[in-house]
C-alpha cells in the first residue's frame, strides 16, 4: 500500500453522519471500498483534501463526490416497498 495514500489514516474527527469519531481510513473505505461522499465536507477544514484526493484517486473514482445527494424521501420510500413486498 502507498505509505502517502495512508498517511492521514490515523487522524480522527467527529462523524456527523455516523455521530461518533471516525478515523480517515474509515472515511476512505466508508461506502464498499470507495470513499465517502461527505470525506470533502467533513475533512477540508483538517487537511488538504482535494490536493490529497486529486493526488492519490483517479477522476473516476472522486465523481460520487460531485454528485447531489439522494432524496431522503427516496430513500424512505424505497425501503417502504421492499418491506410490503416481505
């Protein structure tokens, strides 16, 4: 493993999503191996995130960070009709 793609990995802050403290490794694997979509908002104000993503991930693999959120609404109603259909 890239011994620079790591070096942040030890660092913590309080996850908003989550509601406790979370390590940046976590935030990188956070969602199935891929980075976290809120890892831009929570981390920019600790480290240098973007020059960190742009260095170590491809165009590809940061897209989902560009991405509007889901509706919450969405997904409520997703969940509501895989539980009728039980």
């Amino acid at each position: 493993m890239d011994a620079k793609k790591n070096k942040f990995d030890h660092l913590k802050l309080y996850c908003r999503k989550l509601g406790h403290d979370i390590t940046f490794s976590y935030c990188r694997h956070e969602n199935f191996g891929k980075l976290c979509s809120k890892v831009r908002d929570c981390w920019f104000e600790t480290l240098p995130i973007d020059e960190y993503l742009n260095a170590h991930y491809q165009p590809e693999e940061l897209t989902h960070l560009f991405q509007p959120p889901r509706p919450k609404i969405l997904s409520i109603y997703e969940l509501i009709q895989k539980a009728q259909q039980k």
